[in-house]
C-alpha cells in the first residue's frame, strides 16, 4: 500500500507519499517502571499495560520535478503541531498524533532527489481500525477507545452517564436541560488562547458549546472497549437516540 497522512479533524488535507520510506521504524516501549531492590534477587515491577508514546521513523526520498514542492507539503503537516493527524502505514489501520522532526538529508551526487528522515510522534500508543463502527464487536487485538457519543438529553432534572463497567463519567443535572443535544469525543485539540493548542479527552459539547463540567466518578473516565468486547456493553445514561462510534484496537 502507499502511505498517507491526513488531519484527524476537520478537512482531510490528504497527504500521499509518492512511493514509501525506504525505512519505517515502528517501536512499542512499554511504561513500566520496576525498582530495584539492592542485594536481592527479586525486584518490583508496576504495570498498567501502558504504551509510552511512540516515535516513528522514516527515512526515505523523493524524486522528480516535483521533489522539493511534495518534500514542502509534507514537512507543511509535519509543522502544523496544533492539529492530530492519521498516519496510514497500513490501508486500514492508523496511527494518531503529530510530526515532531522532519529534516532534509542531501548528500552530494544525488541532485534529483530530496532525501529526508522524518519522525512521527504518537499521542495513543495503539493503532485504530480505518472503519469507524456502531454497532458490533472490537475486532482488534486489544483494547481500544470509545471515539464518540451522540445524543438527546432525555431529563434534565438528572444526570448523563457513560460508563464502559470500570471508567465512568458523569454530566450533572445542574449543566442539563431537557432536548439539548450532547457530543462525546474521545479527544480533540481545543484552543486554550493565543492560538496554543492542548488535546483534551473526554471533550464534550452541550448544545454545541464545550462544557467544562464533565466529572470522572469512576476509574480513569477514558471510556474504552476491550478486545472482543460488543459495544452494547456501553451504557449510557438519560440520553435518547443514542449512537456510540468505536474504531477497532491494535497493539502494532
């Protein structure tokens, strides 16, 4: 397949790499941290199962008339760190997050092409099925995020909760009113002023306005299913026409 890179919200601006890297270094480094125990043969080990973010590298080259303006569109998404970009190296799995470096890596004798390393930086440690789904099971090979909710405030004398059976968040009644229209995303980038940017999850709209008063009154509040899982397992409530959005997880 050809790789590609488009932005994760908004307009796609597709990114398509003429022909691929000659080299794509793609490594899982696990956050466990362990203790070390002096004078014994034993140590301490903590775990969560979580993925430091990862660093993916590509060297690679391009060719042609065209060399230096696809080397400038590419290094364009690279500088634009404000917003999550999709890195397909796969035609139906991607990676989310940011371009942290590109440089040009020229070397003399080799005038008609533009030789680059590239590296990609990961905000989620897993890859994400293309296919976004509503209905089914996690078809990955381990656990993913619930991407979106949409729906209509049943009551507003009662709260909205979501919750995967561990993680839960809550809206209060206080921040509700009957028929507003509430949207769930797993994470976007919102502008704290100045033009700075911060991905926060658990982004949530009320009426179409960010609302600040999203409470975690379970686990992490990061809403995830797990491998196999069927996304009925969901529950939501004092929400009607409800419609949860869920991609496949894959660990690499």
């Amino acid at each position: 397949m050809v790789m590609t890179l488009a932005n994760y919200e908004g307009a796609a601006d597709l990114f398509t790499w003429p022909h691929n890297p000659q080299t794509f270094d793609d490594v899982m480094d696990s956050n466990h941290t362990i203790t070390r125990l002096p004078y014994f043969r034993h140590h301490v080990l903590v775990g969560g199962g979580g993925i430091n973010p990862k660093l993916l590298v590509m060297v690679g080259h391009f060719d042609g008339s065209t060399k230096l303006t696809t080397y400038r569109a590419l290094a364009k998404h690279f500088s634009e760190d404000y917003k999550l970009k999709k890195l397909y190296w796969e035609t139906n799995k991607f990676y989310l997050g940011v371009g942290r470096q590109i440089k040009q890596t020229n070397t003399g004798g080799r005038t008609n092409f533009v030789d680059y390393v590239a590296t990609f930086e990961c905000i989620v440690g897993i890859l994400f099925g293309n296919t976004q789904k509503t209905s089914g099971t996690n078809a990955g090979n381990t656990t993913t995020f619930i991407e979106e909710i949409t729906g209509t405030v049943t009551s507003g004398a009662a709260a909205v909760s979501v919750s995967d059976g561990t993680n839960t968040w809550t809206i209060p009644a206080s921040a509700l009113t009957t028929g507003q229209a509430i949207v769930f995303k797993f994470v976007s980038m919102v502008d704290s002023g100045q033009g700075i940017y911060v991905s926060e999850y658990n982004y949530v709209t009320i009426a179409g306005t960010q609302t600040r008063q999203v409470q975690t009154t379970a686990g992490s509040g990061i809403i995830q299913l797990a491998a196999t899982a069927n996304v009925s397992t969901i529950t939501v409530t004092n929400l009607t026409s409800v419609v949860v959005k869920f991609r496949d997880g894959y660990i690499a």
